[in-house]
C-alpha cells in the first residue's frame, strides 16, 4: 500500500477544515469502505541559499549546503507573473513557480487510514474554549482519559520508531544501550516537516523510558534528565544541519494535552511561527521554562499545579465533564457567561 495508490482510490465525503494562514486542507472521505483523513499544506519557499542535496550515506535524511543561485528559489524559479493592480509605489500580482517532486514540491501530503474517530474529531473544525484544569480535574477525568488512550493499537507508530526499526532511514540521532534506557531517546523528523525546507524545520524526540505520560508527571528529580536531554537537542540538531539553523534558533516544547501520552519533545525552528498550534487546542510549554518551573514547583512537580490552556468542543477530554467544569469556574469566579447573565460592572 503506497501513498500514491491510496490516495487514488480516496473518496471524498467533506471538508473537515482548511486555514489560510498555514495554508492547509484537511478532508474527510475513504478508502476501500474505511474512514480516511487526507491533508495538504503548501509548502514554504525555497530561498536560494539552502537546498537539499541527497545524503551520501544513502539515508534520506536531507543534507543542507549554501549556494548561490538555485532554480527553484523564489526569483529564480518565476516561470510567470501577471500584473493585478498597481498603486504608486505598490505592485501587486500572482506567479507561478517551477515546482519539482524532489527539489521544490507543491504540499506535503499526509493521510491516515485507517482513521478512528479521534482522528477525525482532532482534524474537524470545531469551537475552542479555555480551560483550567485542576490537579483534581487531572486526577478525575484526565487519568482514566490517559488509560483509555494508551492501547497498544494508538501508540503503535511510537513502538515502532522506538523499537521495530520504522522510518529507520530518517533517524537523525538515537541514543539508546538496554543497561541504560531511562536516558535513551531517538530524534527523527516529525510527521508534520516536508523535510526539504530548514525553515520550517520540524523534528520529535521521542524517550525510550515510559513512566512519563505527559508533562503532568514531571517532577524536581527529571530536572537534571531534561537539563542534559535539552542540552543534547541543541547539540545534535545544529550539527547535523551544518549551522543552518542555530541552537538560538530551535524552539524546544512540550504540548499538553499531547496527542500521545508517551513523553516527546518538539523540536522547531523559530521561523516557523505558532507551529503546533495549528489545530487550535493545547498548550504549548517551553523545555526550557520546564527545568526552571521544576526547579520551584515542589516535591509534586506539575501534579500540583493547576494548567491553564485551550479545549477543543471534540476533545473527549470536553465530553468528559470538562464544558461542566468550564461553567463552574466561570461562575465561581463571578464572570458572567452571556449579555442576560451579566449585570456589567456597578
Ligand atoms: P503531540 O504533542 O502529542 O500532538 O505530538 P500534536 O502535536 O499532534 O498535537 C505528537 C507528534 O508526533 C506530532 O507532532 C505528530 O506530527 C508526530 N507524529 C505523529 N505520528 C503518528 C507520527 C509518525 O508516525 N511519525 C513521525 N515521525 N511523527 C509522528
């Protein structure tokens, strides 16, 4: 089953959601009688001075140099330009640009299939609300959330990176001995990188040790673990892209909720702006803010601290007693919840 196979027999059902801003389309439709969720997103531009060249070792890991002038850089790469309007000193028109499979594509393309229904609820479009969640609410309704989330079935694609050698080829660093595991982890590129463009850059770190749900379980005696792991990440990434993107140029966070409760790290360049946010729910928490928060949070560590972030109406999370707790909160904090309700400030 390839991409391009699969794709071909899709059938189109509706649009799930599209954004201008990071110029995405998410569609739901199916394949061979199974739910699917096909995505696109344009890609960025090619600047003249970085392009890929294919890695000697035979990995397709993208290697990185500097030239001059490449046809497919934005300039260069103008194969036509049409005028729309000019004012004074204004111009303004459209352009196509020389695209290429390998050098300059169109869109990333992503397809899950089969895909559950948290799939196609996490890609819908759907009414975002901020939350405070609790260490109460944590330990009520999150917890069994998490059991409920981490089947051998959804954590499958993490065992198999971890374990049976899947996207191998593509592993930028692993660090893992079996007298060791609390300290290994892998980097690779994440699912969400065209792994062309550095600057929009986009890689996960996944560790080998799998006490550590989510940020909800990191306490003081992690903080020298994630010290070194961060340290590790701002070494190996910046070397491996010949000084293309620089260690001050690598946004390191965790999100919460996570998608997956097995503890990952994103790994980001800074030109890539919100990235994470795209589909509007969660929080995103800098590794850095992290080790300095453990340093103060007490012997609890983040299970004591109360979360503040932003909810998605298809979150289960929402079903399960969150939109309640919402309102509660609200009213316990004298906040009025519609026009009527309120009396304005006297
Ligand atoms: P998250 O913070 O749990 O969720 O991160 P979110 O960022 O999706 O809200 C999980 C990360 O793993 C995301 O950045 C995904 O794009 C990435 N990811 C998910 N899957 C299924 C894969 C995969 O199969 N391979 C790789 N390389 N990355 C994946």
């Amino acid at each position: 089953q390839d991409l391009a196979s699969l794709v071909g027999r899709f059938k189109y059902v509706r649009v799930l959601d599209s954004n201008p801003h990071t110029k995405t389309i998410s569609l739901l439709g199916s394949i061979d009688g199974k739910d699917a969720v096909l995505t696109a997103e344009k890609t960025h531009f090619i600047f003249d001075e970085t392009v890929r060249r294919p890695s000697q070792s035979g990995r397709s890991t993208p290697v990185f140099f500097h030239r001059e002038i490449d046809e497919y850089s934005f300039l260069d790469g103008i194969t036509d330009l049409k005028e729309l309007t000019s004012n004074d000193i204004y111009y303004w028109g459209l352009s196509v640009l020389k695209q290429d499979i390998l050098h300059n594509p169109t869109a990333k393309v992503n397809l899950i299939w089969p895909a559950s229904q948290f799939h196609i609820k996490g890609y819908d479009q759907q009414d975002l609300h901020v939350v405070r969640e609790t260490p109460e609410m944590y330990a009520n309704m999150v917890v069994p959330f998490i059991q409920e989330m981490c089947t051998s079935e959804r954590m499958k694609w993490v065992n198999n990176i971890l374990y049976e050698g899947a996207e191998d080829d593509r592993v930028v660093y692993k660090e893992y001995s079996e007298r060791n595991k609390d300290d290994g982890f892998v980097i690779l590129p994440d699912m969400k990188w065209d792994g062309i463009n550095i600057d929009s850059l986009y890689l996960v770190a996944i560790v080998y040790r799998d006490d550590i749900k989510s940020l909800r379980d990191l306490g003081p005696k992690h903080r020298d673990w994630l010290i070194k792991l961060n340290k590790k990440i701002k070494t190996i990434i910046p070397q491996h892209y010949d000084y293309n993107v620089n260690p001050d140029e690598l946004r390191v966070f965790v999100h919460y909720q996570p998608s997956y409760y097995h503890f990952h790290v994103h790994i980001v360049n800074i030109r890539h702006p919100g990235v994470g946010e795209e589909r509007g729910a969660g929080k995103t928490m800098l590794l850095e803010d992290i080790i300095e928060a453990l340093g103060f949070l007490g012997p609890d560590g983040y299970m004591k601290k109360t979360l503040t972030y932003v909810i998605g109406e298809n979150h289960e999370l929402w079903k399960k007693g969150f939109k309640e707790e919402v309102q509660k909160q609200l009213e316990h904090d004298g906040i009025a919840t519609s026009p009527e309700k309120g009396s304005g400030f006297h």
